[in-house]
C-alpha cells in the first residue's frame, strides 16, 4: 500500500500514510476545506442566493 500524499509506502504505525509529516498535511487539508465537496442540492443553492439579498452592500 502506498501512501496517499507522497507515493512511499506506509508504516504501520501511520498507516494509511507513510509518516506522521503525510498524515499532518492530510489533517490539514480536511481542516481547511481542500476536501469539501460542493453542493449540487437545490435547498442549498436557494440558501445561498437569500443571504446574498439579506447582507447589505457596501460602498467603496
């Protein structure tokens, strides 16, 4: 098995990563939305479009 981040192969105290380093920047990349999957729902898209009228603008 190989890891996901860099390609090595894994550890098993790692595992499914290679190295705490490689399961650091995979935590990193859940924490900060790399991995976020958009929404195709149609409750969603409605939500986004009512906060966009409800948030003032502002002048420049």
């Amino acid at each position: 098995m190989s890891c996901p981040i860099c390609g090595e192969n894994t550890e098993h105290a790692f595992r499914p990563f290679c190295s705490k380093r490689c399961a650091d920047i995979d935590l990193a990349k859940w924490l900060n939305g790399s991995y976020a999957v958009p929404s195709q729902r149609e409750e969603d898209m409605d939500a986004e479009l009512d906060e966009a009228e409800i948030k003032p603008s502002r002048p420049h």
